[in-house]
C-alpha cells in the first residue's frame, strides 16, 4: 500500500488532532482534582484553627478572662467608682488612676462580684490540667479620658499552669 504525501499529512494531523483531543480533556480533569486538593487542605487547616482557638486550654482562658474583666469594669467598677458624682467629678477622680491603674482586681473576684452568677465561669479556669490560681491572677484597669464606661483599657496578669 502506497501512501501519497497527502495522506501521509491527512495522518498525522489525525494523530496530533487526537492527542490534542486527549490532553483538552485530560486537563480540566487534572485542574479539577488540583482545586478539590487546595480545598481539601485549605479546609483542614481552617478546621485546625478553629478548633485550637475554642479547644486549647490557653486561648479559653484567655478570652474568658477578657470577658469577665471587661464585664466587671463596665458592670460593677465604673458604676461604684462613679456613682452619685458630676462629670467633672468622675473625671478628675478617674484621672487619678490614668497612669498608675486601679488596684488589681483579682480572678476570685471577678468570679464572685455579682453574688457569684459568674461562678460558673470558674470551670473555665481549672480544666484540661491547666489552672489558674484565683488569688494570684489579676487584671489592672486603666481609665482613658473622656473616662466614660468604655473609655479604659486593662493588663491581665496569669497565674496559670
């Protein structure tokens, strides 16, 4: 069987067509299971995040001591701290403690200040083997002028193991 150049060309473009044919589809499947792997591993390492951040026993301490700091601050210190006092009072009283803080407030009592409904909170504080000593851990605030409820900032001191 003889060929002429013809078909010898007509060949060859079939053969590059079908190969071509094969890599078009070939590469979108390829595409394909690449995204579904960086989703995959983007998914676990999301996971991994969130759940060390509500999971670890530090970062649980941490954010709940932030929160009962900031609820005794706004809820009860300010309020005592202010009560039956003028605006200028308020001011120049809190102004008193801009640079040196208040007193330090102790874990013990941000737990038990509200007739203990923060007890509770106590558990966050003594589980998975670390705990934190209630006598030794403390937050100092540190009013802010204009010195209204939510003008202060505090430091958290752990006792923690």
């Amino acid at each position: 069987m003889d060929f002429s150049q013809a078909d010898i060309k007509n060949i060859k473009n079939l053969k590059t067509a079908k190969n071509l044919r094969t890599a078009k589809h070939s590469a979108p499947l390829a595409k394909r299971f690449a995204i579904i792997i960086i989703i995959f591993c983007s998914a676990i390492i999301l996971l991994n995040i969130v759940a060390n951040a509500y999971f670890n026993p530090g970062a649980v301490v941490d954010r709940e001591i932030n929160n009962l700091a900031k609820e005794y601050y706004e809820d009860y210190l300010y309020q005592n701290m202010t009560t039956g006092l003028s605006e200028e009072e308020i001011a120049k009283e809190l102004a008193r403690y801009e640079k040196s803080g208040t007193g330090n407030v102790y874990l013990r009592q941000l737990l038990l200040y509200d007739s203990g409904r923060r007890e509770d909170a106590a558990s966050y504080f003594n589980h998975k083997g670390y705990t934190c000593d209630r006598n030794k851990t403390y937050v100092k605030y540190y009013p802010e002028p204009p010195f209204k409820k939510e003008n202060y900032h505090f430091e958290i001191k752990l006792a923690c193991e």
